[in-house]
C-alpha cells in the first residue's frame, strides 16, 4: 500500500511535465494571440509588438521554458521570485488578476459545487439503486429505472435552464444565478447531480441483484437473519463496492466538468473560465488551470484506491501480495 | 456497513469546508447585470466597452459628455481657452478637486497619467491617442528605441534610463502644468474632436501614488508633486523587468483598498468574473439622487441575465440574449413589455470585400475591381435582410459612419438597391452569361469562382446575414457562393491577413468624429484588413486633417465617405447596430438613448416606487 502511494508520488511530476508539454503544444497552435480582440480596433503594430515580447509571446521557447521554471517552483527554490512557490503567473487576458488569485477564488466554487452534487447524487442514486434492485421487476423499479435514463441523457443546459425557470423566475424559491448563499447551491448542484445520479442508481441496482443471488446470501437467509439484515449487513457492503470505485472519478468529474452548469447558474467556477481560457487563448490560464486539474485527478485515484483496499479486503490483500 | 458512511462523510466534511471560505456581496441600490466581462479597472489599459463603462464611473476626465445629444461639458476642467490657430490649449482643472483619499487632483496628475499611456512600457490599445501632441510620438520612438539599445539583463543601465523619463518627457512633449490647476496643451495640428476624447476612458487622470505603490511615509496631502520621488524599488507596484528593462506594472493597484479614484464612486469590492461593487465617493460632489451603491454582476449566459432580470434581481440588463431579442421588440410593439429598449448605436454591420487582385493563396480575387464590389453591394436587399433576417428594424445604410450620431456631419446615402445596374456593372466588367446556363462566365469561358463569405459563428446573426447575401447574389447576379463559419479566433487571424473575399465585420466609433470610421479605410491603417489603396480617398482625409474651418473640414470628410461608399466599396455596409436593454423606466431615469451609448452610472435616478 504505501509502496503504491509512493509510485505514484514520484509519478505525479512527470505526469505533470507531460501533460504541461503537451497542453503547451496544442495551445500555442492556436490562432491569434491572447491579447487581440476578435474584432474591432487593433493597436498599432508596434504597441503589439511591445505587448507581444512582454508577455514572451514572441518566442515559444522562451515562454515555455520561464514559465516552467515559474509553474513548478524553480524559480521559488532558486530565489528567482519571491512571490509564491507555484507561480501561474499573470492572466493574459484578465491582467487585474494572477492566475493564482484566480484559482484560488474559483477552485472552491467548483469544488464546493462539484462535492454538494456528488453527494446528492450519492444519496439519490443509492437510495433508489436498492429500491430497483431489491424489487426488480415492479413499477417502482420500472420508474426509477426509466428516470435514470432520464437523468443520463437530458443535456445539462436543458435541465439548468428548467430548473432556473421553475425554480427562480416563476416560484421565486430561489435566486436566479450567482453564488454565495446555500440557497445558490440547490439548484445547481441538484441539475449537475442527476448524471451522476442516476449512473450510481444502476452501479446499486445491478450490484445489489447480482448479490441477492450470491451463496452468501442464500446462506444467510438459511441462517434464519432477517431480511433486513442480510440487506444491510451483507448484500450491501459488497454491492456498493463498484459505486465507491466509481465515486473517485465522478467527484474528480463533478469538480472539473460542471462548465455547462456553471454557465447557465452565473456561478464564478473555474471549469466555464477555462472554457473561455481556450477560446480566448489566455496561455497563463489554461496551463495553470490544467496543472491543478491534473494534480487532483492524480490525487483523487489515488485517495480511491487506498480507500478501495481498506474498504475490501481482497484488492488490500492482492495489494500485500503483489507488493 | 458503517465504513461506508466515511466516504460520503469526507465529501460532507469538504463541502462543509469550502463553503465557508464564500459569502454573498451585500446588496446594491442599482445592480446591471453585465453580458461582457471587465477586463480590467486601469483607464491607460482599457479598450473594452464594459471596462469603460467602470471608468466612467471611477474616474472623471476633464471634460464629459451630455449623454442627450453628445456635446462635451466641463467636468475635471471648469473652463478651457483654445488659441486662434487652435494649437495651444489651456485647462483650468477645478480646484476643489479631491482624489478619494483626500489628495488634491492637480495638472501633475493628468500630465503622469497621459505620460503612463504614452510609455512603450505600459503597452496600451490607446497609446497613439496622443500622438497629435507636439513631440509625444518623438518621446514614443525615443523610449522605444532606447528599450531596444538596453543591454539585457543590465538593470542598472535600465534604471539609468528610466530615469531619464521623467526630463524626457518634460523637453519632449507639449504638455505643461502650468500651476496645479492649470494645464497646458500644444498640439502638432488642430484636432477637432479633442474635447470629445478627453472624456475617453484612456485618457482619464490616475492617482499616481496609489498607482506606483509609494509608501505611505511619504506625505501627499498636497499633491505627490510636492514630495520628493521615491525610488523604484521604494515603489511597490513597479519594477524593471530584468530582460527587457521595461517598467513593469503590478496589476493588483486596480484593486478594492488600493485603487484610489476622482470619479462619481469608489471601488469597495472586485470578485474576478462575478461582482463589482461601487459605493459613492464622499469626495466626489454629485447629484444628490444618484445610486449610493452599485453592483455589476457577472452572466456568462444572456439567458439567465434575462431570467435574473425577470426575477427581479437585476436592474438593467446592458444587453439582451441575442436568441430573444426580435420576440421581446415584438412584445413590447404590442404594448406588452414596456422594459424593452431598443437603440440605434455608434456602430455599422458590413460585410468587407477583399480589395486585393489574388488571395494569398495565390487565387484570383475578382473583388480587386471597384465595379464588382460596387454590383455586389448593389445586387443586396438590406430592406430584406432587416426585415425578414434580423427583424430589430435597424436603421438601414449605404454609409460606414451611422447617421445622426455627430453633431454636424451627414454621411453620404451610398449605394442602394438596383440589381439592374449591378447586372449591367458586372457585364462592363466582363463576367457575363456567355453559355447560357444562368451563371457567369468571363471572355475565356471561366466561370466567376465561387464567392467564399466569412463569417463567425459564435451568434447566429451572421450566419443569417450571410445566407441572405448568398441567395441575393445567387439570384441577382447568377454568382454562386461558399459560406465559411469561423471561431472567432480563426477568423479574426484569416481576417487580418486577408484570406477571403467576403468577411462580416462590425465598428464601432470611439470618438465623434467621422475619422473614427473612415480611418479603417486608409491604406496605411494597421485595421485596414480589405487592403484598400485609394489614393483619393487618402488625399482627402489629409486634406481634412490640414482644414482650418471644422464646417469645411467636415465637408471634406463627407466628400470622402462618399468617394469610399459610392465608388470604392472597400465594404458593404448593412445596418446600424441595434442595440437592445432592459430596464423598467418608472424605476429608473437618466438612461441614455444616444447612440453613442454611454451610460454614466451616476446620471441615472432611482424613483421611489409607488407602493
């Protein structure tokens, strides 16, 4: 187990360089420069020229290379900056404000959006998930089921847009986009939900039918337990076992992809302004942006995987095995 | 089973955290929702309108618009002489003139702010608003020149240097303070329309302390004039940067704390992407019924600004979702909405010909020929196109320049609808229908190439427009076309270097005077992407610009948009842009319908509304 932790410690790095190189390439083949607009005045070219060399973007290299050194705390270690160890730098397109400031205001948004829909999609999703599978077959099961097809595949705007319609303009319940109250949350975090939702009802559905059927099961209910608790005690912790491997990626997912929720609500996450980074070019941004991402996807594996051996004893001890 | 709960637990515990790291912004007495993001608070660096619509408010130039019919009025300066030939300017700044922190606003300060929009270094959109200064452009080409000759990585020869700015600058440019009060312009040659850019955004004075991080040793209650300099590396918000030797500024001045302003309101809270907040600035003597407090809110999407508008938690809505905006006209034409605006603007819709003989591809381009470009625009339908297309009713044009948008200007009618002459234009040419099979060939039996319109997709206005144009052509002329739907990124690079025939476009005019348009047209114009070189039309706007009486000047001007939109047709021009707003006019007054569209924050008056 810790031999894993620590692989993947030492891998994070070069994960990191890799995805950095290839972001950089990919971004930097896109037209235009950062600082234009898409249309109207342009400066005159010498002022572009200025503005061009003073943000490095005369010269790839150049630009790759500082802002290496800056990203991932070179230039900190070396005494180069004094700022802070992981330095972003400025975004190109929104010079008020450092790419770390930026992070810094918005990780939390799309964080607390991204943890408040995994959690209603938890509660939804299983809850439902154990009522389908333990009653395959009747209207009940029917009825979620069908929900969670639903829920899969009604776009995410459609779902936003309704909710924000329902929700804010004609009841008044809550308010209409923006951020900082709970009552900001519910909306959205419960239209970003219902994907995730309704995938972990049918992981709970199958996973609880296919156990019902399970020797274990039989040998319990031979025991005489009640149908109760051999739900809860031994149908269950098996069954959930894939929701939790799911759980990993989806909060990974849930916090980076909400860009769509994120729009529609007005919320100032960051996964709709790394949107706008791309299209805007902001080069600053979209490495900075891409390096967190990538950092916590690494992490958030990992943090599943070590949660996964100690919640079933078969991969901790595959795990020993192995190691 | 309880081992279960700890995952779910851990998010709850994460989501618990995170939350309590927000809160909501307080709630203001007037809230806009904004449908363009704020780029940035610093005038010298601002290009954008939603930018300069903060400035406006932060900031106070010395001189301001009447927002009803766009004459200029005192604001910074109380009053203002000119001299005979019109060169020399004197502004008499208002004495009681405070910055926000109790300072006095003086001549220095609008001196160091032009001077920062000038500096290379500071790398501004508007850095050449000031080149009709005697000696500004010479003290732009001196500073460059000298970054350019820096050895690198010398930070002490970049220090010497910087410290030459400052006499440079006062041996250079004509621009004198000539006490605290009193401000001294000399020009290289008259500019009509100077007073009208002195209530530009760029232009505006900043609080030069506050700006370059000085420390708060350094007493300024009389003006930073008074005190002695600090050092560069006193300064906190500026530094040289080690390679290029330029000064580098520190963003983070323009920030709630720091940012100290001469305007109508102070700076109290900034949220990228998602709240400003200003609150009334004590030491600006404003209208008494102006909004105490105002909140600028960030909507990515056009729809849920409307639905929040709706909801009644915005006040104004600054531009309305372009999917919505033909049904909410028609609304309001049946006396349903009285909370639809909808406002010619200082802007032109145009589709731009290419004016090259081959693309760079190396492909003929039969737009090089005048009289095509002139059958083109005169085979379109605009009355169509407005109508059944785009249905806002904008004002139709056959000129760049909108009408009635400056005082004592009328632009020429241009080229309307006659498909007769178009045909009969396209024939002189030699592209007529030699075969016989509907389509137009040249006298070796080539077929005209398919006519490839540029567009953008990110609305599905130009999209329409250019279809339209397509099926126009197609029937009028017997010409078929390619319709090409670009991000706007790519298409802003294939616009810039001339690779298209036909490519949509839209201006806006930034300061009021004709030139702000017909100055795209000039063959030497960096926006000049049609590659038009007209050497009349040239001569003309330097005739202009040499012209001593402003009737005559602008007759001259006339003369030339009417050359560009009757005979050169660099451009076709559609439309005016329509602007569309919301607001409920029993709620608020003071909102703006020119079309220059400037809405100063502190003219518009809340009512009290009736219970």
């Amino acid at each position: 187990m810790r031999r894993l932790i620590w692989h993947r410690l030492v891998q994070l790095p070069l994960v990191l360089l890799a995805v950095y190189t290839l972001t950089f390439t990919l971004a930097w083949l896109v037209p235009g420069s950062p600082l234009e607009k898409p249309e109207g005045r342009r400066p005159p070219p010498e002022v572009q020229a200025a503005m061009a060399e003073r943000y490095n973007l005369d010269d790839p290299w150049t630009f790759y290379w500082s802002y290496l050194e800056r990203a991932s705390g070179v230039a900190w270690v070396t005494g180069e900056t004094s700022g802070p160890i992981f330095d972003f730098g400025p975004s190109l397109r929104h010079e008020n404000w450092s790419v770390n400031e930026i992070l810094a205001g918005q990780l939390p948004v799309s964080m607390a959006l991204g943890l408040a829909a995994i959690v209603i999609a938890v509660l939804l999703g299983v809850s439902t998930g154990i009522l389908g599978g333990l009653r395959p077959g009747t209207t009940l099961d029917l009825v979620t089921q069908g929900l969670s097809v639903v829920g899969v595949s009604i776009p995410a705007f459609v779902v936003g847009t309704v909710l924000l319609l329902a929700g804010g303009v004609w009841t008044g319940w809550f308010p209409v986009g923006g951020w900082g109250d709970l009552a900001h949350m519910v909306l959205p975090a419960t239209a970003l939900s219902l994907p995730f939702a309704a995938y972990i009802a049918r992981l709970t559905r199958s996973g609880v039918l296919d156990e019902m059927h399970s020797d274990y099961v039989r040998t319990a209910r031979a025991k005489g337990l009640p149908e109760r608790v051999v739900v809860l005690r031994h149908v269950l912790p098996n069954a959930l076992l894939p929701v939790l491997s799911y759980l990993g990626p989806a909060t990974a997912a849930a916090m980076t992809g909400s860009f769509v929720i994120e729009k529609v609500f007005a919320i100032p996450g960051l996964g709709m302004h790394f949107v706008d980074a791309v299209l805007g070019k902001d080069l600053t941004m979209i490495m900075g942006v891409v390096l967190v991402y990538a950092t916590i996807l690494v992490l958030m594996n990992l943090m599943v995987d070590v949660l996964h051996a100690w919640l079933d004893p078969r991969v901790r001890q595959a795990g020993v095995a192995h190691g | 089973m309880h081992r279960f709960l700890i995952p779910l637990l851990i998010l709850i515990a994460a989501l618990v955290a995170v939350r309590l790291m927000d809160d909501p912004a307080p709630p203001a007495e007037f809230t806009l929702a904004s449908e363009n993001e704020v780029f940035t608070l610093d005038p010298q660096r601002m290009s954008w309108l939603a930018d300069m619509r903060l400035a406006n408010a932060l900031f106070e130039g010395l001189t301001a618009w009447n927002t009803d019919d766009f004459t200029m009025r005192p604001a910074l300066a109380r009053s203002w002489t000119t001299s005979p030939d019109g060169l020399v300017w004197t502004f008499n700044l208002r004495p009681d003139a405070r910055w926000s922190n109790g300072d006095p606003v003086t001549a220095h300060d609008v001196i160091w702010s032009w001077r920062r929009l000038l500096l290379p270094d500071t790398a501004a959109d508007y850095s050449n608003l000031l080149f009709d200064v005697q000696g500004a452009r010479d003290f732009w080409s001196w500073r460059t020149e000298a970054l350019a000759d820096l050895p690198p990585d010398d930070l002490i020869a970049a220090a010497a240097q910087a410290e030459t700015i400052e006499t440079a600058f006062a041996d250079m440019v004509g621009l004198k303070a000539l006490d605290p009060h009193t401000l001294e312009v000399r020009l290289e040659q008259p500019v009509p329309w100077l007073l009208d850019q002195l209530a530009f955004a760029p232009l505006m004075p900043v609080h030069r302390p506050s700006v370059e991080g000085w420390p708060k040793t350094i007493d300024t209650s009389r003006g930073w004039h008074e005190s002695t300099l600090p050092t560069i590396e006193e300064r906190a918000f500026v530094r040289l940067d080690p390679n290029s030797g330029r000064i580098e500024q520190d963003p983070r001045w323009a920030r709630p704390g720091t940012l100290v302003s001469n305007g109508p309101y102070v700076l109290t809270h900034w949220r990228y992407r998602r709240d400003i907040r200003l609150a009334a600035n004590e030491m600006f003597d404003g209208p008494q019924d102006m909004p105490e407090s105002v909140l600028v809110r960030s909507f990515p999407d056009p729809n849920t600004a409307l639905m929040a508008f709706e909801s009644g938690e915005v006040d104004w809505l600054t531009g309305v979702s372009a999917d919505c905006r033909s049904d909410l006209l028609a609304q309001k034409d049946r006396g349903l909405r009285k909370t639809v605006h909808a406002r010619p603007a200082f802007a032109t819709d145009y589709f731009l010909f290419n004016c090259r003989d081959t693309l760079p591809d190396g492909r003929l381009n039969p737009f090089g020929d005048a009289r095509i470009r002139q059958a083109f625009a005169l085979a379109t339908d605009k009355q169509a196109i407005v109508d059944h297309v785009t249905r806002l009713g904008e004002p139709l044009t056959g000129a760049f320049t909108p009408h009635g948008s400056i005082p004592g200007y009328t632009p020429p009618e241009g080229l309307g609808f006659d498909p007769e002459r178009a045909r009969a234009l396209l024939d002189d040419a030699g592209w007529s229908d030699r075969d016989g099979d509907g389509l137009r060939e040249d006298a070796n039996g080539e077929p005209f190439p398919p006519v490839e319109i540029l567009y953008t997709t990110s609305s599905a206005r130009f999209r329409r427009i250019a279809a339209a144009l397509r099926d126009q052509w197609q029937r009028q002329l017997g010409v078929t076309s390619r319709l090409v739907g670009q991000d706007s990124k790519f298409f802003g690079a294939d616009r810039r270097k001339g690779n298209f025939m036909v490519a949509r476009g839209r201006w806006y005019g930034d300061w009021g005077d004709p030139t702000t348009f017909l100055n795209m047209c000039r063959s030497s114009d960096g926006n000049n992407d049609g590659g038009l070189s007209c050497a009349a039309f040239d001569d003309l706007l330097d005739q202009a610009a040499a012209a001593d009486e402003p009737a005559a000047r602008l007759d001259l001007l006339a003369e030339a948009e009417r050359v560009l939109m009757e005979e050169q047709l660099p451009l076709l021009p559609i439309c005016q842009v329509v602007e569309v707003t919301m607001y409920d006019p029993d709620r608020f007054e003071g909102m703006t319908e020119h079309p220059r569209l400037v809405q100063y924050l502190h003219e518009i008056r809340p009512q009290v509304t009736q219970p």
